[in-house]
C-alpha cells in the first residue's frame, strides 16, 4: 500500500513539472483575485477577462483580468502578445460563461469595471463589432480617458 501511495505521489509531482502548457481559460475566484493591470478586484462575472501566454521556449501563464480593456491595453505591452499560444478569453455578458474573445461580438454602452464599455457575446447583434473593432474602441477610450495601472485618471488640459 505504501509503494502505491509512493507511485501515485511521484506520478502526480511529474504531471505537474511536464512541458506541455495548459489552455482555455481558469477558474476564478471573485472578489478574491485582482487585475493583472489595474489591481481592482475581479468582481463582475459578466464583463471580465483572462489572456495566457509566455515566452515562446516557455510554459504559457495566466492572467487576470477585471475588463477586456484592461486585458487588451496590457497584453499590447507583451512581447509574446502574436504568439501562436496566446489565448484571450471573456466572459458573455449575458450567461457568465467564457468565450474566446477573438470570437466574440461586442456591444459598446456597457457599464463595465474600467469603464471600457463593451460587453462580449457569441451572438452578432446591430451595431456590434468584432474583436478587431473592440480593440480599436479599447485603444480610443484608453487614449482619451489615459486609464492606466489603478484606474488613475489624469485631469482634462485646460
């Protein structure tokens, strides 16, 4: 009985040192964890975000997000950000449950956590942009309101 123990043990501990890196998104813990960008606590199971990836010769890591603004601004500073490995995924704003977010249509004029505005969904509705458009929205709220690290915002010029 005792080998046994011993050769699931050793199995299990060389499981987890394999190579192969995992995919699709984590679980979360809500209200427990906070955004890799801004630090606020990931709360909202409708308008979050999570990216994995890593150096290329690297196992991929995941990261947290609590708005798919705060996901894409990041990721852009990555210098792994195009490599094939790369996963970014969102949750529906509808049903919770995570998407890919390369997949998903985006909805503008949410009340989301950062303030980025767009809500994710599988389903194309009027007016409703792909991910390409979502980051062009992303990096023209980001130039315009400078959000960056906690949420910090900048004065208006005068």
């Amino acid at each position: 009985m005792r080998g046994l123990f011993r050769m699931l043990l050793i199995s299990f501990l060389l499981a987890g040192c394999s190579g192969e890196d995992a995919n699709g998104p984590g679980e979360v813990r809500w209200d427990r964890e906070s955004c890799t960008r801004c630090a606020m606590a990931i709360g909202d199971r409708h308008f979050s975000a999570q990216v994995r990836g890593g150096m290329a010769g690297q196992k991929t890591r995941l990261y947290k997000f609590d708005d798919i603004g705060c996901a894409v601004v990041w990721l852009d500073g990555q210098p792994w950000k195009d490599d094939v490995r790369t996963e970014i995924w969102v949750t529906d704003q509808q049903s919770g449950e995570w998407i890919d977010a390369r997949l998903a249509s985006y909805v503008a004029g949410k009340v989301t956590p950062m303030d980025y505005g767009l809500g994710a969904q599988l389903e194309v509705s009027p007016g409703a942009m792909d991910f390409s458009g979502a980051m062009e929205h992303i990096h023209a709220v980001d130039a315009r309101k400078h959000l960056h690290g906690g949420g910090h915002q900048h004065p208006a010029p005068n």
